[in-house]
C-alpha cells in the first residue's frame, strides 16, 4: 500500500475518532440539559406578581402554553380547556401512571437490586449505580420527588419483568380507566412514537392516583431522605409550587422536546378541589405563570355547589306533576311509583353566574302495557347547565306491576256490585 494512501486512511480514522467524540459529547450535554431543565428554578413571588399584574385588565384566561386544562374533581368535569383532548406526548407526568401501577402491584418493603439497564438511563435521573440496592418506596419517592428516570425502570423491571411488560401493565390499566386516548410505551416518559396522553386523561390519571393514600403522601412531599445500600440521601420535589402556592398539594414536573415542560398540579381551597394540566410550555417560567393563571381562574370564578339536592328537588317537582299522568293498562295497578337513578357525584364546581341554570328536561313514557317489570326505564332525565349535558339519569318503576288476570277481574266485579248494592 502507498504512503499516501495509508497516511490518507490515518486522517480518516482520526476524523471520524474526532466525529464519534463530539457526537457523544453532544448526547451526554443534551441529558444533562434536560435533566437542569426538569429542576430549573424560579421566582415564584415575581411570577405571581406578573400574573396579577398582566390578568387584571382582562376577564378572560390567556395561556401562551400549547395545551391547558382546569379539571374539577368532585365531578370529573372540565371548566376550563386549551387543546385539552388534544394527543400529546407528556414527558415525566407519565410517571403518575408508573406510580399508580407500583402501588396496586408491588409491596414498598420490596428490595430492588438496580441493573445496567436502569444505571445507564438518561435524562433526570436519582443517581442509581449497578447492583446498588434500594426499597420499591424509596425508588417511588426517587420517581416523583427527583422525577428519576433510573428509578422508574428499575420499578418497571421489579414489577413487570421487562419495561415492554411493565408498559402493557400501564396500557391495561388505562383500558380500566377508561383512557381511551392514551398508550404508553416507556415508564419514564422519554419521547417515544406511540406514547402519548391528552391533558384531560392526564388529569383523570392524577385524580385516580390521589385517591391512593401513599401517592398523595408522596407527591405533597416536598423534601425527604431516602436510603441507597443503607446511605441517606436526601431528596427535594421538582415541584416548586409546592408550599409556595395556597392549597397546592401535588403532582408531578415533566419537561422532553417532544413535550415541552409539563406540569400537572392539584389545588384545594375550602371545598373546591382542582387539577390543572400545562403541556407545551416553552420555558419553566411559562409553564408556572400558566399554571398560576389557570388556579387563579379556577378560584375567582367557580364555587361548589350541591347539585345532587339541586337535581332531587326539581326532580320531585317533575314527578308530583306527572307521575299521576303515567297510565298502566290492564295492570293490577293503573299507576306507577317511580324513583331516580342516583348521580355519579355529589358536589360539582359551577361558575358563580351560572347557578340559577341547572335545568332539567325529562323524556317519558305515559302509556304502558301490564305487566311492568320492577326497574323498567320509565323516563330520562337531562340534567343541563346552561343548555350543557352535564348527565343524563334514568327513572324508574319501583315496584312490578301484574297484568290483571280472570280472578282479578272477577274481584273487580264483586266489589262493584257490593257497591251498588250499598247505594
């Protein structure tokens, strides 16, 4: 071989060392990027500050997010939505889903020993080696407090075998809970095609997973110690609302490219309890100013009311006008007696304009054929604010109606005559 063709593979060789280094280099920076903007800090007083100042002048929200959502908890309702079921991916709020299926899988005593898949992840992390040792409850603390994308395979792989075992335990769970436009693909919420949410699943994830006593213990922590091969290691949430907004008592910081920072927070004031979800937010001062505004919203326009007394006492009204109306033809009975089918939920929030609108409007049948089977749908009832469905409630029959049969006519006969015989 010619010097000059040697010396020419020598560059090239050099070159493409060179090339793989900055390569590397450029990775390794990207996750550890995305690692300081999951934790990057901000003034929340200035913030809260701005956002007063900028909302004053104007009644409506204005979120500069590309998604948003206000979810009310006592009735599942959505009061307030910016491309909220809109399929997105989500970044570290995935991790709700990962602690809710932990939790209804996996003892917290459990020890997990951390392999290299695990150790080698990017992005946030907890700072997990190979073969260190740790609790399934500390991994869980980790998961949400540091948002440890370690700590999440480590607990897909102690409960589900693999991470493509875990995920198709998340999947089966979303199916469960009715989250019909989710599908998950990696417990830590890297962007991955075919792993997505909407802001509205997202929130009904976190109002699922607050109702664990042990998540909503976790996720209003704000700082705590946990234990890797017996060391402390102390801990703090990346979430900077907490203990800095009024009522603020969870959930989860998320941030990727394909995401954008994501916030999903939980907020109770009296008995107005609210999750509001931030996707596409461009910079962690926009994702807290978007988030401050949404709660802000929330409390300056709804309040909660009774709707279930609302709804039972213009139901009675309804039913002491037509009830008398609804004829049984040839039943031993002419009439019925009928009953409601019971709401979903008790408590709702409402705009404070809009409490004089619930309205009902009830569907009926007047004329029935005996026999009428007990629980036979009598009517329907549309429960409506402000010309929106808010539920729809079956009526009815109470009791089961026998068609008259030869005897009963014949009774029927006896006692007129005995009363004509009276006359």
């Amino acid at each position: 071989m010619k010097k000059s063709t040697i010396f020419i593979h020598r560059v090239l060789g050099i070159f493409l060392i060179i090339l793989l280094t900055v390569s590397c280099n450029v990775k390794v920076i990207a996750i550890n990027q995305e690692e300081n903007l999951e934790d990057e800090q901000v003034d929340i007083d200035e913030i809260q500050k701005e956002v007063l100042k900028t909302s004053a002048d104007t009644e409506e929200i204005e979120v500069d997010s590309r998604i948003a959502l206000i979810y009310d908890r006592a009735s599942g309702r959505i009061l307030y939505q910016k491309n909220g079921e809109k399929q997105t991916p989500m970044a570290s709020t995935t991790k709700i889903m990962t602690a809710i299926v932990v939790l209804e899988n996996a003892n917290l005593t459990d020890v997990v020993t951390i392999d290299a898949k695990a150790a080698g992840i990017g992005g946030s992390r907890l700072g997990l080696k190979k073969n260190d040792k740790i609790t399934v409850n500390d991994l869980l603390y980790g998961l949400m407090l540091r948002s440890g994308n370690d700590a999440a395979i480590a607990l897909a792989t102690h409960v589900g075998g693999s991470v493509d075992g875990f995920a198709e335990m998340m999947n089966k769970k979303a199916e469960e809970m009715g989250l019909n436009n989710s599908h998950f693909v990696v417990p830590h919420g890297l962007d991955n095609e075919g792993h997505y949410t909407t802001a509205y699943e997202l929130a009904k994830m976190a109002d699922y997973a607050l109702n664990i006593d042990k998540f909503k213990q976790i996720v209003g922590t704000k700082s705590t110690t946990i234990y890797i091969n017996g060391y402390a290691k102390a801990i703090n949430n990346t979430n900077q609302l907490l203990g800095s907004i009024a009522g603020v008592y969870g959930v989860k910081t998320g941030f990727t490219n394909g995401a954008g920072r994501c916030l999903v927070s939980s907020c109770k004031r009296d008995n107005l309890d609210i999750i509001t979800v931030i996707i596409g937010a461009d910079t962690t001062k926009q994702r807290t100013a978007d988030t401050i505004k949404l709660i802000n919203y929330a409390y300056e326009n709804y309040e909660i009311i009774n709707i279930k007394e609302i709804v039972e006492e213009k139901y009675n009204e309804w039913k002491a006008i037509n009830q008398g109306r609804i004829y049984v033809n040839k039943g031993v009975e002419n009439q019925v007696e009928l009953y409601l089918e019971e709401l979903n939920f008790e408590t709702m929030a409402i705009k404070k304009e809009e409490i004089d609108k619930i309205e009902i409007e009830v569907n009926s049948i007047f004329y029935l054929e005996a026999p009428v089977e007990k629980d036979r749908i009598i009517a329907s009832m549309k429960v409506k604010l402000n010309e929106e469905i808010i539920d729809v409630l079956d009526i009815y029959n109470k009791t089961e109606i026998r068609k008259k049969e030869m005897q009963d006519y014949l009774i029927e006969f006896i006692e007129c005559i005995n009363k004509v015989k009276i006359l």
